[in-house]
DNA sequence: CGAAGACTTGACGGCGGTCAACATTGGTGG
DNA sequence: CCACCAATGTTGACCGCCGTCAAGTCTTCG
C-alpha cells in the first residue's frame, strides 16, 4: 500500500478518475539526501510537496537554538500541504533520512481543489484532524513523564508504519537520533538514553543498528498508558 | 466588535448576506453557569455551539485525572465547530465564567457550507490556523521554562482581548485560576504561584480581584521571550 | 458568619538537565 | 579495505527546576 502522492491527505478511497487527475498535477519526483532542509520556516513556494519515500520531520527553531520537532513525517504524508492556503508557514522541514519528494505545482494544485469541492472537503477534514494530532501531543508534554513520553513514540510509529506494511516482526528501520528524540518529547539526549536503558533493561524494546524492535508489546502499552481503541486512533 | 455568532470562524468580512444567511442559521442563545460542562469528549451532538460571552476552555482528561487544557476560549471562539466533520471530538469543553452560547443546527449548517464553497473555503483555513495555534503550544511546553510560558499566556490573552475591545489600560478580567493555568502550561498549582510572585515582585504583572494587570509590558515581552510580530500574530 | 475554595509559603524530594569523559558508530577519503 | 575523524550514544556526578505535601491565610459567596 505505497501511498501515490496526495493520496493520504485526499483520503482513503478517491476515486479512480481523481486518483488520475491527482497523479496528473504531479511534476515530478525529487530526489534530496539526509539533513537537507525541505522548506524554511516563512518562505514562500510556488511548490507543494508530498513525502513519497524515506523520513522527515516538521520542527520550529527558537532565536536561541532551542528546537521543538512538531512531527515525524513518513511516506506518504504530506510535507507543505498547507501552502494551499497560506503562503508561508510557521515550522521548517528536513529530511531525516534521504528522500524522495513528490512535487505538485502550487496554483495548479490550488485550481484543482477549488473547482473539486469533494476533494476540498477532504482537505478540510485533513487539516483538522491535523489540529486533533497537535491536541494530543499537547498532552503527551504537558502531562506525561519521559517514560511514558518515549513509550508512546515508539508505539504512534510501530502504529503508523505498520499501515504501511514497514514492520516485520516487530521491528522497523528507525533512523532518528536521540536528540531527535528530545527535540520531539521536550527532553534532552541524554535523558532519552537512560530512558532507552531502561526500557530495554525491562525487556519492552532495543533500540540497535537503526532498528526498533518491540520485545512486550503489552508491557510497552502499559508503560505507555494507552490502550488499543488509543492505538488505532493513530489514523496517519 | 462584537462578534455575531459564527463571523470568527467565517473570517474577517463576510458578505452582508452571507452574515444574514448565518444569522439565520443560528437556532438561539442558551446560558450556561460558571463550571458547567458544555461538551464532553467523545460524545455525539446535533447542535454546534460558539462562544458569545464569558470564557471557556477545551481540555483532555486522562483516565488517571491528569488534565491538560488545550486553549482558553474567549468571546467570538467557536467552540465544537469541527463536529460539522466529525461525529465526535477528542477533546471536552468547559464553561469559565457564566457563558452565553450561540446555538446552530448541525445538519443545517453543514447544509449551508456544503453549498457555499467561500464559506467551506473558510472552514479550511480555520482548521489549518487552529493546527498552527497547536504547533506554537507545543513549542511552549516542549521547550520553554515555567517563567515564559506564564509571561507568554498573559500576553496572548492580552492580545486577544484587545481585538475584542476587552482591556482597559493594560489591564483586563481574569477569570484563570491558578489551576487552569497549571493545566494549561504543564505545571502544578503551586508553581504558578511561585512563578507569579516573582513575574510581581519584578513590577510585570499583577493580578488581583481577578484582574490582571500589566505593569511593564517591555519587560513581560522580554521575559516571554517575544517579539511584538509574535504578538500580532496572535490573530484570535 | 461560616464553610469551601483559592492562594501562599516553606520544607523536602525527585525527575530530568548539565557537564564532562569516554565508548561506539558511521561516514569519508586515501 | 582500512584508517581516521566526526557524530552519536553511554555513563556518572552533580544540580536545579519544579513537584509534593502540608499548614496557614485569604476570598468568596451562600
């Protein structure tokens, strides 16, 4: 199920004459290699981007350094989405790993949604439950420990990269690092290492050779205060 | 500017006959007590509310009784808008003060939007505001310290309130009590008391009587770490 | 006026941050 | 293919911000 380009945002099952028409705004791929920063907080863009393969993250930058990574980006999710409507944005994005980028003309793609109010409704229910994601990592760091913060990380990606047939076993290619980590949960690298060292101690997960593999799953849930109907809610 | 009924969401100028269509959607006002919950998580509804008077709050409440309250809602906020896309919300509302709510019919405002598609435009790019809102918080309680995040809620609320015509020399009605800033920003009760001596015995801020006051608006905005284009951003 | 809620203040503790040294990994070029 | 160097991760010592608990004061409102 490789999600092709605006797929995910447009919703699970478009028809097959806009799945085309879709693939027809598309001008192409693009190919940038880890670290490249995608798109700076403020720029304007007359190109919208989807992630079609690889990983990437969505973060802010304070004036002194601090940074918060507002999400991970994974293949097929939207990156720039909201240059639809806006014509900047307030977060930057950069790959993670390298990646392959599917790039929409702006006004183009704009043009079609416009005269599409099927498919506008379906961006409207996109960003909302985007607006839904951010409530519910507002309570992860408001709210919960480190513990159960990193708990539920791994979980939300087992979780989503599980819907994209990235899991076997288990166990998934995970290319962040520990400061990723604490630029995500609001903790630091070296907090997150003990907390991996805890957690593999117990026997719930390792972490080696950029792959996660979830040893007790029930363990790791509990750990993690959530339940299964909190897992499933993890639509993207 | 007093907001009537749905203009915040609909954007900043409607047509006259637009605003007379919406008016006309509006079933009636209902009021409600301080404290009363107006909306609970989960639930289903088929009425769709916005805040006409007095202060509310959307918040999370864990199973264990952790709350995290999400945003402080003032005047002209609306309040479960997204149930026009979805059957349930993820998160509950709470009424502040005495509250004077604007009722609308689901199905027949759903009705309207799906046939006017400026108003649906609209719709989208308050979503999208609302994860941007979502994104900004989560940089505060990711990675800012108690004494910013205070310092910063004062001053959004300040700029709120002065859209709306609600602050008198600096000074304007504070309803919070130190538990909701508490669940607001991540921290206990008592630390925001602490935090609030301090911000007081530097000449910041005062609150009293339910009253806040800001005595040094340079320093407040220095101590929050903001710029006066974060401010005016405050758009809500 | 009485009671419940809200705020303040102090003592104490712990979760997580800081700093630093060291180990390990991985990327790069010779 | 190896050697080197930078990035990343680990670990320990120590610290401080903020949480917890509790007692006491102040407000609010019936």
């Amino acid at each position: 199920m490789r999600p092709l380009a605006l797929y995910w945002a447009i919703g699970e099952g478009p028809s097959a004459a806009t799945a085309e028409a879709i693939t027809g705004l598309k001008r192409g791929h693009r190919l940038l290699p880890a670290r490249r920063t995608i798109y700076r907080e403020g720029e304007t863009a007359d190109e919208i981007f989807t992630l079609f393969d690889g990983w990437a993250f969505r973060f802010k930058l304070m004036p002194d350094g601090r940074r918060q990574i507002l999400s991970f980006l994974l293949p097929g999710d939207t990156i720039s989405l909201p240059l639809l409507r806006f014509d900047r944005l307030h977060f930057s994005v950069q790959a993670l790993t390298a990646v392959s980028l599917c790039v929409f003309d702006r006004a183009g793609l704009a043009d079609y949604v416009s005269a599409h109010p099927t498919v506008a409704r379906r961006l409207e229910v996109f960003f909302a439950r985007d607006a839904a994601d951010a409530d519910e990592r507002l309570a992860d760091l408001g709210r919960r420990t480190a513990r159960e913060r990193v708990a539920r990380l791994a979980l939300q990606l087992f979780a989503r990269l599980r819907r994209r047939s990235a899991v076997q076993d288990s166990s998934f290619d995970f290319p962040l690092r520990q400061q990723h980590i604490a630029d995500a949960l609001g903790l630091t690298a070296v907090h997150v290492s003990r907390v991996f060292h805890a957690l593999r101690g117990e026997g719930l997960i390792v972490v080696e050779r950029n792959r996660l593999t979830i040893l007790d799953p029930r363990a790791l849930m509990k750990a993690a205060a959530m339940r299964q109907s909190d897992l499933d809610s993890e639509m993207n």
